[in-house]
C-alpha cells in the first residue's frame, strides 16, 4: 500500500483583511474557525503532509483568489499548498503559483470550459492540476455536479466528469460529497471509491470526518489516496499526530 495523506482543507472568506477560515454544514450553517495564516502554519507543524486552501466565495462574486494570503503562508509553511477558487484562465492560475502554490484546484470555471484544464496541465504540469468535485446525490440516484460554492447544479455526473478530467490532464480529484460535508457522519464510502476505481489518478476524499475510523474507511475501503479534513481538526476534536497514530495502528500506511 502507497503511504496515504493526511490534507487539512481551510475554507477561506475574504471579507475581512487578513481573511478567515469558515465551516459550514452540506455547505451552509457556516462557523468561525481561524485565521488561514495561522491554522495553516499550526497544521504544518502537526504534521500535514499538505494544505488545502479554498476561497469558497471568489468563484460566485466572480473575483481572484487569495495570493496575499497564500504569499504570506508559504513563508512559514514548507509542505505542498493548493489553492483553489477563482482559478479562471492561466494567468490566474500564474499568480497563485507565483505567490507559492503548488497546485491549483479547479471547478466552477473547468465545468464552464473543460478546456481549462488542458491548458493548465500543458502549461503547469498535470500534478499542478487538481479538478476539484462538488458532488451530491440526487432524486435520480446519480452524483450531481455543483458549482459557485454549492450554490447551482449542473446536471453534469460526477463519475463521468471525473473520468474526463483525467483524459484533459487533470492530476488529482478533490471529491467531495456535499450530502456529507461538515456531518461528521463519516465520508460518501461508495462515491470515493467509485471514482477511485473509475479513474488512475489520485483521489482525495472529502466531506464527513468525525473520527479517525472514518478517515481508516475512506483510504481502506473507499480506496481514496488522502483525506481532507476541515472541522475535525478546526475544533480541536484530534490532532494530525493522533490520526496518524490510529491509523498506523489499522495497518494503514501513512507518510
């Protein structure tokens, strides 16, 4: 087994100065928790094998991303950042890179025009590429892509999507399942490994933490790569360290 990653995801609201982290529930009922800067430099030094940031409103108030924010983090923080939201075009995608990403993380703008992410894997390499998925279970029994945040639905299916996102040069899926987010429920087992199975890329399941088995169940059964984290850690529920721990202790290789 290749050794799984643990990702804190920081979603990022940029409506105050210095930004601050937010997390909501299947996207809505949003809390406070933290300043990006310093959850990203916290999470670092707990372990983070990398860090995920979101700008969860640049996408539906048609604005870039946040290279301030991520100028100042990759100053103190050494492990691979990957921004995402607002990536509309290559020069958008130049500037965070720029300021210190590692990758950049696409959706609304890729679903628009997948041509995007042909250019962004010619340009900047197919592991700079992470097509992220917002993806929820609808009255049909399908996974439904969303863009603009949750906000509109597309009628796209995930599962297909993900499999062209592939072909166009895509590096990564970041999946996420909308019908779990932020419930601590436990992560979509069968979406992740669906799209595991249906792609040759690393797949990043996210959406559902609340214990560490749940994170065992996603890289295990689900087959996903790495697992994406956000209120779990946000509020002090586990460290990284401890996650780690537990699953070494399932046999579960991690870095």
């Amino acid at each position: 087994m290749l050794a799984k990653r643990i990702i804190p995801c920081l979603d990022c609201d940029l409506s105050v100065p210095e930004g601050r982290v937010v997390k909501g529930v299947e996207f809505k009922q949003i809390r406070y928790a933290g300043v990006p800067q310093e959850l990203a430099e916290k999470y670092y030094k707990e372990g983070a094998d990398e860090i995920v940031f979101l700008d969860i409103t640049a996408s539906h108030e048609r604005r870039g991303t946040m290279v301030d924010v991520i100028s100042k983090t990759a100053e103190n923080v050494f492990v691979p950042l990957t921004v995402g939201g607002g990536i509309r075009d290559y020069e958008s995608a130049r500037a965070v890179f720029n300021a210190g990403a590692d990758k950049v993380s696409i959706n609304t703008a890729a679903i628009k025009r997948p041509e995007l992410i042909n250019e962004l894997s010619k340009n900047f390499g197919a592991q700079a590429v992470v097509l992220a998925i917002d993806a929820k279970l609808n009255s049909m029994g399908n996974y439904e892509c969303s863009i603009y945040g949750g906000r509109e639905f597309t009628g796209k299916d995930a599962i297909e999507w993900a499999k062209e996102g592939e072909r166009r040069g895509a590096g990564e899926i970041l999946l996420t399942s909308m019908n779990r987010d932020g419930t601590n429920k436990g992560y979509d087992i069968k979406l992740t490994r669906k799209v595991s199975e249906e792609v040759g890329i690393p797949v990043i399941a996210s959406g559902g933490a609340g214990t560490p088995e749940h994170i065992r169940e996603a890289l295990v059964e689900g087959k996903a790569d790495a697992a994406l984290l956000a209120g779990m850690l946000h509020f002090n529920k586990l460290s990284i360290g401890e996650i780690k721990e537990y699953l070494r202790e399932k046999k579960v290789a991690v870095r």
